[in-house]
C-alpha cells in the first residue's frame, strides 16, 4: 500500500473471488478479503465486458492494486 494514499483511503470493501458454481448454477465464491478504499459516489456510463453502456453508481480506488477477477463479488462498507 502507498503510504501517501492512506490517509484518502479512509472505507473499506470486501473482494471474495469466485470459486466455481453449484449445482444449481449459481456462482460460489472464497473467503472475502479487506481492502482499504477511497469510493465516490458519482453516476456515470461505462461499457460493460458485454459491450453494452450501463450505469455506474460508484467508483471505487484501492490504495494496494489487489488481483480482482471480471466475476469476483465485492460488497462496499456502506
């Protein structure tokens, strides 16, 4: 972690990578991981890995630069 970044970083996120899918075809994921996080609340459209243009509510900086995957699950603090 940058140590001039921590002092931005102030919420925090849990990342859990996704492990597979059950039975039912519904994602299974790890252990969640905390990471220190500046989040801004500001709505704007993205391209999505499908191409399509989707609303962002969020966007989310980390101070260390964690191995995050295209379906892991991360839930906000707040």
């Amino acid at each position: 972690m940058l140590p001039e970044l921590v002092q931005f970083c102030r919420q925090t996120v849990q990342v859990a990578a996704r492990t597979g899918v059950d039975g039912y075809g519904e994602p299974t994921f790890g252990s969640n991981a905390a990471y220190r996080v500046r989040i801004s609340g500001k709505r704007r459209l993205i391209r999505n890995f499908a191409g399509e243009e989707v609303m962002a509510s969020h966007t989310v900086f980390f101070a260390a630069t964690p191995a995050i995957g295209a379906h892991d699950r991360i839930t906000l603090s707040t």
